[in-house]
C-alpha cells in the first residue's frame, strides 16, 4: 500500500479556516463521508470546553454547512456531525479522493490553514494523478509518501494460542473444542487464552 500525506490549503472551506478562528483548539475529522450528496463529518475540537459553544456557533453560521448536531462533550473534547453543503465555488476534493481508489487512513487534520489528509491507494499513480488534479485549484504540498505493508505482528503468545486452537480443532464446524476446554488441556489460563 502506498501511503500519502497531503497537506492542502482548501480557501473557502470551514476546515482550512476553523483553526485560525480558534487557534488555541486542536481540530480533527476522525470520520469523513458521503451522505445524500452532502459531506459529513465527525469533528473533534480538543481544548478550552469555555469555547466550545462559540466554535458550534460558528459552525452553524457558515454558508458552507447545513447542519451541525452535538455527539459528546466534556472538559477537553467536543465531538460534532458537522453536515456541509455542495457549494459549487468551494469543491470537495475528496470527491477525487475516493473516484480514484484512495482513502484516508488517519484521521484528517486541520493545522492553521491547511488540512492534512493521510490517505492510502494500492497504486502509486492513484496519488500521482489525484496530486496533479488538487494542484490546479489548490495550494497542495506532499508531506511524506512511503510505502508499506499492512503487516499486524502477533506475539509470540498469540501465535502459540493460535496455533493450538487450529491443532484441536476451535475453526472447524462444528467445532471440536471449546476455548475452556483448549485452554484446560494446554495449562493455559482461559482468561489470556
């Protein structure tokens, strides 16, 4: 998989400018996706809970949104749906994003006037293409481009479970042993089991 940050300056949108607004705010979408044609967005606000109502306020008021609905609040954290609206002048570039077989990976960032979209493709072209698009309308800089292997590492633990549970038969169906029954007869706990 190859891997890109990308660090856009998008004018005009509410997540390249809320930042500057609320400077001493930490800002995140930790899940951005399409609904009925609108853009929705999870918003994470960290800090001053004082501001959070100016900040939803804000929000509220801008052309660019329809809707915005509290999920969470408490001393440092306010998550908001935030719903935008399909303005012609402002494009959603994440329109391309996922036409061209690219999705985010990490939550997208908004760091003074950017956002820092970190998304991953299975071909490097997908990014070549999609950076080449971005760049003709937007301010856009690569922060790093790598590739990597989606590789989960077990313990040693874990494979040694695994590989006892496949040896008494706990994937076959019906299964031959239970996890009690496994974890009696290899003297392993059932709760680390």
């Amino acid at each position: 998989m190859f891997k890109v940050e990308l660090d856009i300056n998008h004018k005009g949108c509410w997540g390249s400018e809320i930042n500057v607004k609320f400077h001493n705010h930490k800002f995140s979408s930790v899940d951005c996706r399409w609904v009925r044609e609108q853009v929705v967005h999870i918003l994470l606000a960290q800090g001053d809970n004082s501001k959070f109502n100016n900040i939803i306020q804000y929000l509220t008021k801008r052309k660019d949104v329809s809707k915005v609905e509290i999920l969470s609040q408490d001393d440092q954290n306010l998550y908001v749906r935030v719903i935008t609206r399909r303005i012609k002048r402002v494009g959603h570039f994440s329109d391309m994003f996922f036409e061209h077989s690219c999705f985010p990976v990490a939550p997208t960032r908004f760091e003074r006037t950017s956002e820092i979209w970190t998304l991953g493709t299975a071909l490097k072209k997908n990014i070549t293409f999609v950076y080449n698009q971005l760049k003709r309308k937007h301010h856009i800089k690569i922060n790093y481009l790598i590739e990597e292997k989606i590789n989960v590492q077990l313990t040693k633990k874990q494979r040694q479970i695994l590989t006892y549970a496949h040896y008494f038969g706990y994937y076959e169906w019906p299964r031959k042993n239970s996890v009690t029954e496994i974890s009696r007869n290899t003297n392993i706990p059932k709760t680390v089991f």
